[in-house]
C-alpha cells in the first residue's frame, strides 16, 4: 500500500471528544437535478454523522458528490434541486427550512470556507470592513466593536500586524493571506461546524501547510467540528480522524483514517492511494484507474465502480451494494469482495500494467562517477538508454576537458 510515513498517520488528531450528542445527523441524503436531458444524480443515498471537535476527511474525484454534499448542509443549492432525505444540525430538521430560518444556522453555526478566496471576497471594500459586517448580521453591535472583532480574528488566523492589515483591500493580499482572511471570515461568528472545501488550492506546499495548521489551531480554540473536502490525501492522511471516499455521487468506504490507508476495503480506494507519487516507485510511472467516472445522468448498473473494477464479477452488476460495516470501529465499504481483497498482499498491484523501457531507478543515471553504476534486472531497451546516457555524458565530459 502506499507509504505515507508513521508521521503522517501520526500526526492526525485523535484527541475528539467523547459524548453523545452528534453535531450533525445525515441520513439518505440524496440531491438531483433535473436537465434538458435527463436528471443528475449529483448525490445518493449519503449517510453520515459528525461529533464535536471531529475531523472529517472527504475525499474522492471531481463530479462525485463532495461539494454538493456541503452545499446541501448549507442550503446553498439553487431552486432546481431536489433535495431528500434529513440533514440534522444538533437535532434541528434543515432540509426544506425556508430562507429566513435557515439565516441564524449559515455563517453563524455552520460556515464554509470555499475553494478560490478572490471570489468570497468583495474587491471594493477592505479585508476588516468585510469581516465586521459577517460579524454584524449575526450580533447586535456598534461598528465600532465589530471592527474591534474582525482585527481580532485577522490576528487569530496568523495575519501579522491585523490592525493595518484590516484596512487593505484583498488585491493588497497575497494568496495565503487571502485564504487566512476568508478562514477568519468563516469562524468570527465562532460556528460549530466549519466546512472547508478544497482550502488550500492553488497554494505552494508551504503556504499549505500554514492553512492547514491553522484550521487545527482554531478547532482547539473554539472546538469547533470540521468537514475537510478535498483531493490531497496527503492532507487527510496528516489531519483528519475519519474519512469516508465518494464516488458516483454516494460514498463507497468509511472509517478512520488508519484504516482506509492502511487496510481499504473497496478497490476504488486501492486505485486513489496507488496513484499518488510514491518515492519508493521513482522513475515509474503513476498507476491510474483505467476507465473514467461514471456519468451521473446514466448510472450503470449495480456497483458503480463496477465498469472500471479489476475485481468485478456478475453479481457487481446485478445491484448496488450496501455500505456495510466491516469492523469495530465503523469502517464500511460498498463492495460484495472486500474479503477477497483483504486477502491480497499487494492491493496495489491490481491496477498495475506492464510498462515498457521504463527505468525502475533513473537515479542511478545522475551518479557523480556515471562509469561504475551498477545497474540490474533492466529490459535490453532500458540497458540501452542506460548506455546512450553515458555515453553522452563522457562526450560532454571529453569536450569540457578539451
């Protein structure tokens, strides 16, 4: 399986606290929208829950369902979508809450924090004017204080100097200042539930690395829960407590984030983990999953993996399975074969072609001392490229010397 070092695992939070009470309750959720031809089934079936101060890693391609998920808790969608099913916030029904009773949850008990900042953003008024007003639509408070707050929060979210900073306009910020500025837009009201939908895009892997550290200083600091949609699984890997994969609009594996990694369950989740980079793999190409999504106008029959699947059998194909439970601690996975890939030593090798003139270790090729490479079990085309790189190399080292 893929490597993703102890410390990664590791690193994921496991201190959530203990209780009853779930913040968020979903239960066969489903979201369709009707086209000139024919109706999408953006997402179906999904079920899940959310305690306090939980992590929550979504994770699958694009077009399978995550953001429109979030959405639908939101109560962002627009008129023509159909929604059924229950999302319950601490007990409360919001599926179908008019727009007036659904103002006191969005941005105050439940925020989002969407994928491009510049577009959260209003460009003509500054980064603090923008923050004091979310804090006024929700608090009966002097402009004054509401300034007070928003300096505040630019401060929490690790913007230096936030009182100049505030007074900015958000073109006056770079990208991960941005970014800090809508997190501390999303948590001024001090929410309950943060949504985070792909936070660190277009970011460099440092500046990534800064969001992501803050999203987990502010669940310690006002305990809120989070729901981190994303396609980094590194970034699950290093942060969540469970994660659950979607795919065809519903969700094909759930558990914590140990689990999935270490032992999946479903061969979409094999798929998604043997195509990430892998430095034990340098020089081999990435192992992608044959086939494409399947389309959520015409979904095929039974598993939707099933057309993509190296395990597929008849019985995939006859219908859907249930999202079963597998183990003590809730891991679930939608597959009728999961004990069949369990008994696999390398999962991973299911999705592996042969590859031809393909070197396992071009390392070896960028070697100070090029003429005592050793180099073994290589294809006769990969001796020969092997053979014209050095050769090349001692010309280029002939006419340096010349």
């Amino acid at each position: 399986m893929t490597d993703f070092g102890d410390t990664a695992l590791q690193g994921a939070p496991t201190d959530v606290l203990a209780t009853d009470s779930r913040l968020l309750e979903i239960n066969d959720l489903s979201v369709d929208f009707g086209t000139e031809d024919g109706v999408v089934h953006a997402v179906r079936n999904v079920s899940f829950s959310l305690g306090r101060r939980e992590v929550l890693g979504i994770v699958g391609e694009s077009g399978s369902g995550k953001s429109v998920s979030s959405m639908a808790i939101m109560g962002l969608l627009p008129k023509t979508a159909k929604i059924t099913g229950s999302i319950k916030f601490l007990g409360d029904e919001l599926v179908g809450l008019p727009f007036k009773k659904m103002r006191p949850y969005r941005g105050n008990k439940v925020s989002m924090i969407f994928q491009d900042p510049m577009t959260s953003l209003n460009p003509v008024f500054t980064v603090g004017w923008q923050l004091a007003e979310a804090y006024r639509a929700h608090h009966e408070v002097s402009k004054a204080k509401a300034w007070a707050k928003a300096v505040e929060t630019l401060a929490l979210v690790g913007i230096p100097q936030p009182d100049r900073r505030a007074r900015q306009f958000p073109h006056e910020f770079s990208g991960g200042m941005r970014q800090r500025a809508v997190i501390g837009m999303s948590i001024i009201n001090d929410p309950e539930l943060i949504i985070a939908d792909e936070p660190t895009t277009a970011l460099d892997v440092t500046v990534q690395a800064q969001i992501l550290e803050t999203l987990l200083e502010i669940r310690d600091e006002t305990n809120a829960a989070i729901m981190m949609i994303t396609h980094d699984l590194g970034v699950v890997a290093g942060m969540v407590d469970r994660v659950q994969v979607m795919y065809g609009g519903t969700i094909v594996e759930s558990g914590t984030v140990y689990e999935v990694f270490e032992e999946p369950r479903m061969p979409y989740t094999v798929g998604l983990l043997g195509s990430i980079p892998n430095p034990a793999m340098l020089g081999r190409r990435l192992t992608p999953i044959k086939g494409a999504p399947p389309s959520l106008m015409n979904l095929p029959s039974g598993c939707s993996f099933s057309p993509r699947c190296p395990l597929a059998l008849d019985e995939c194909t006859d219908r859907e399975p249930e999202l079963l439970e597998i183990g003590q601690s809730g891991h679930s996975t939608r597959c009728v074969r999961w004990q069949h890939l369990s008994g696999l030593d390398e999962p991973r090798k299911l999705f592996v072609s042969d590859e031809i003139g393909v070197i396992e270790n071009p390392a070896v090729l960028v070697e100070a001392m090029p003429d005592v490479v050793q180099v073994e079990d290589l294809s006769a085309a990969e001796l020969d490229a092997v053979e014209k790189h050095l050769e090349e190399q001692r010309e280029e080292a002939e006419e340096a010397s010349s």
